[in-house]
C-alpha cells in the first residue's frame, strides 16, 4: 500500500471536519421540520374541533330559535286571525330580517 501524502492526508481531514457540522446542523434541521410539521398538524385539528363546535352551536340555536317560532306560531293560531300569525311570531323575534328578506323573493 501506497503511503499518503501529507497533501492528500491533510485534505481528507478538512473534508471530514468541514462534513462534521454539515450532518449536525442538517439532523437539526430535520427534527426541526418534524415538530413544526407535527404543531402545524396538531393546530390543524385544534382549529377543526373549535369550527365544529361552532357550528354545531350555531345550528343548536337556530334550530331552538325555529321550535320557539314554531310555538308561537301555534300560540297565535288559537288567538288570532291566521294572517298575522307568523308576522305576530316572527315580529317577536330576532329573525325578523331574515324573514323579511325570505318573504321577499
């Protein structure tokens, strides 16, 4: 076998000091990239479960909203004359631009 030169000996050791931080700071980077990817995610679901809890929230309203319509609809079906019984419920609540605009279509 050939001896080395102190040349090629001193080039093989720079090489192998400058490849050191190279694959340190690399392997930081991919676990970093890992945990930002891993948050994003976790965030991700976060979102999610608080925009279905919203909107399940929004319907549950909504939907007591129209069972109280409802009941004061047939409150004032007994007590009325039948042409203002939906305006008469609907003029109690909230809703009443949403109804107006659904009625004028």
């Amino acid at each position: 076998m050939k001896p080395r030169t102190l040349r090629s000996h001193l080039t093989w050791i720079i090489a192998i000091i400058a490849l050191i931080p190279i694959v340190l700071l690399g392997s930081i980077q991919v676990v970093q990239i890992y945990q930002l990817s891993q948050e994003y995610t976790r965030n991700q679901l976060d979102s999610m479960k608080r925009m279905a809890d919203a909107v399940e929230t929004y319907v549950f309203y909504h939907r007591t909203a129209v069972e109280t319509i409802a009941a004061d609809i047939a409150f004032h079906a007994r007590s009325g004359p039948p042409a203002h019984h939906l305006s008469a419920a609907v003029g109690e609540w909230p809703f009443r631009r949403v109804y107006d605009a659904v009625r004028n279509r």
